[in-house]
C-alpha cells in the first residue's frame, strides 16, 4: 500500500493517486484511483469506497508532450543564434541559454536593467525605435545592431522577430531570432573600404590616361610644326636661302598649330560635354590628311599605306576633328602592329558606299591579327608594351556619337580590319 494511502486511511481523507495495475492478459496500464472513506456516527472510518480511472493513454500522452517539449527546448538551444519571445506589448517574456550566456547575466538582471541597455550606444536609439514600431503596428521586427558581450566587446548583430496571432488575428506572442553577422559586417566594411580606395586609384588612373591621351593627341601636330620649322631653318640656313620654300613651311607650320589648337578646343568640349558639330564633309580629304599627319612622323614612314577611295563620294555629316583623329588612332595602330612581322608590312586604307544609308571605312593591314575583336575596345585594354588601352574605346565612342559603328575583325589570310560605319547625310542620326 502507498504511503499516501496509508496516510488517507489514516487521516480519512480523500485519497487520489496513480498507479499501474495489471491487467489479466499481464500487461500494466495506468488507473487514476480516487478512494473516499465512510464514517460512522462518531466519525470512525468503517468502510473505504474508490474508483479506478483508465488513464494509460492520457499519460502516455503527457509522456510524448514532455518528449517533444524536451526537443523543443534542446532545438532552441542548439539553434546557432539566440532566441527570444516577448509579449504583445513589448516586454520580455523569454531568452535563450545562449542568449543568456552571450549577455553574460541572468534573465532577471536583464529584465531589470531593460535589453535596450545592452545595445551600443550609437544603435540604441534606431533598435528601439524600430521595436516599438513594429509592436504598435503588428509588422515584422528588424535591426542591425551592436551587442556588448559578457567580456565587454561589442560585435554585430541582426535582430528580427514576428508576431504570433490567435486564429482571430490577434497577436499572442512576438518571436524572434539575433544572428551574429559581425565576421560579415567586418568583412562588407573592408570590401566597401577597398572599393573606396579602388574608385580613387581608378580616378587616378583615368586621370593619367586622358593626360596620355591629349599628349597623344597634340603630339602629331606637333611633331608637324617642328619638321616645318626645322625645314625652314634649313632653307635660310642655306648657301642661297630659298625663301619660296621657307614661306612653305612657315605656311605649314600655321597650318599645323591651327590643327593643335582646333584639337585642344575639342578636348575642353568634351570635357563640357557639349554637343558635336557636324557638318558635311568630304571623307577622301579627311582620309589623305590622315595619311599626311602619319607619315609625317618619321617612325611611321617607312610603312607603306595604300589608299584605295574614290573621290566621289558623297559627303557625310560629322565633326572634322574627331572623326579625323579616330582614323589617326586606328592608322597608328595598324602599324605598330606590324613592327617586327616577316612579311613586308601594308596598310589599306578603303572606303565605300555600301547603301543608301551609310559608307563603310576599312582600316586593313597584314599584322598577326587580334586575339579579341570585341574584348579590345574596352577601356585600359591593350596588347601593347607602352600602351594606355584608351584609344580604341574613346574612338568607339566618337563613332557611336555620330550614329555610326566601329568594329574589327580578322582577316581571312593574314591580319585585321578595323570597319567605321557613318551614316550619309540623308540617313544621320540626331546629333548627340
């Protein structure tokens, strides 16, 4: 007999317990006794009456609810992130072990002191604003924020929670969830600091290629006006000074610093962003000034360019300058790309109408060909040892400008052409 039994006999009260009895196939079951003890009428316990209650499976009910909440909680704490509940109005009815352990005090200090006390000073003000909005709205609850440790560090957490309602809509319970991103906040910051740093040296870079890129610009006329003025000394340093000749190259020298100060008025638009000039133009005479200005630079001599254009062609509307130096760029490049080749080297320069709507200029030679037709009209891309990697994309961009299109592509023997397409007069795009 159980002790609390024989205390009910005893005391004669009621007396309720379970127990397990088995039953006639030997098999124990859970019973819910409850035994009540009559007196008589001097108040002596004469007779105990009770009742036994099947209740096997009520408790092995109970026993699968504990299991499961026993899981439950061990989920929680297994969770790599610290959980937390509060109530309806914002109070804090739960943490997580590893909450608690990460804080470093107990759940009624923290109660006490109030969690927002544990948020960096400069994240406190935010964090608490966005909770108390998302408890009087009922929305989800989100922040970044520092969390101070139990040894004093701050690091970076993402603290979300949302609202648990009644199947009438009414919120029983916020729930949520703080993950330490501080490894990847750390890491978001350096990567946004190097970019900073990149977009600098970037700057800086672009910087120096437009520098190279107007000395490249100025360097032909100047080069120019430099051979015409050593010319004319030569001729009135002569035994009988030629003074036809030395009005000949004074001429040209005027000719040439007209032609740097047209390029430099250009450079200062572009960096106003002002808008082309177009005019109707005769493409043949910007061609063979191409080849003039080249070959003028005794480097680039000794490479023949053959120029097969008809003089005949209809003009097209475009801005002098520019189109001019993006063929001095692709002529250049041509042959550069030919130094050092066995063959004997060769520049084509064609030009066509090849529609009603725009003429096609071919820059052609028979150098090693490219590796990339499209990869090297990008900014800073260049094959070549001293090479800025600027022209190609900058004359793309001129060309593009005037409504036209710029190209290249391997030759099907040996070497590349370089193909610009621009619009006729009739059939040009609006200027730029």
């Amino acid at each position: 007999m159980s002790a609390n039994r024989k205390a009910g006999l005893a005391s004669g009260d009621l007396v309720v317990q379970e127990l397990r009895c088995r039953g006639g196939d030997g098999v124990y079951r859970w019973f819910l006794n409850r035994s009540l003890p009559i007196r008589d009428d001097e108040g002596k316990v004469v007779k105990s009456y009770g009742m036994l209650f099947d209740i096997d499976v009520l408790k092995k009910t109970e026993s699968a609810l504990q299991m499961r909440e026993h899981e439950l909680v061990g989920i929680i704490e297994t969770i790599p992130s610290m959980l937390w509940s509060a109530s309806p109005t914002g109070e804090t009815t739960h943490l997580s072990q590893r909450f608690l352990e990460y804080l470093g005090v107990s759940f009624e200090e923290i109660i006490t002191r109030g969690w927002e006390n544990f948020v960096h000073p400069d994240d406190r003000e935010e964090t608490v604003r966005a909770f108390a909005r998302a408890i009087s709205s009922g929305e989800l609850f989100s922040a970044i924020h520092r969390l101070e440790r139990a040894d004093g560090e701050y690091r970076w957490h993402h603290s979300m929670g949302e609202p648990l309602r009644d199947p009438h809509g009414k919120i029983i319970q916020y729930y949520g969830l703080t993950m330490d991103i501080d490894d990847r906040k750390r890491a978001e910051d350096h990567l946004r600091d190097t970019r900073i740093k990149l977009a600098k040296a970037s700057r800086l870079a672009t910087v120096a290629e437009l520098a190279a890129s107007i000395a490249h610009e100025l360097n032909q006329p100047l080069m120019s006006i430099l051979a015409n003025a050593q010319a004319a000394k030569r001729w009135l340093n002569a035994a009988s000074p030629n003074v036809a000749e030395v009005d000949s190259s004074i001429q040209r020298t005027i000719r040439d610093a007209r032609a740097a100060d047209e390029r430099m008025q250009h450079i200062r638009a572009l960096f106003k962003q002002e808008s082309l000039v177009k005019k109707n133009v005769k493409l043949p005479d910007i061609l063979n000034e191409v080849v003039r200005v080249v070959q003028e630079d005794p480097k680039k001599r000794a490479v023949p360019v053959e120029c097969n254009i008809d003089e005949c062609l209809p003009a097209v509307p475009v801005d002098q300058i520019q189109i001019q130096q993006v063929f001095i760029n692709l002529v250049v490049n041509a042959i550069e790309a030919l130094d050092g080749q066995q063959v004997p080297p060769l520049v084509i320069l064609r030009a066509a109408v090849t529609d009603s709507n725009r003429m096609l200029v071919q820059v052609i030679d028979n150098g090693p060909g490219i590796h990339d037709p499209e990869q090297i009209f990008d900014a800073f891309m260049t094959t070549k040892e001293k090479g800025m990697g600027i022209g190609l994309a900058v004359s793309r961009s001129i060309v593009e400008a005037h409504g036209g299109k710029l190209w290249a592509e391997n030759n099907t023997d040996r070497g590349a052409t370089f193909n610009v397409a621009l619009p006729l007069s009739h059939a040009s795009l609006t200027t730029a």
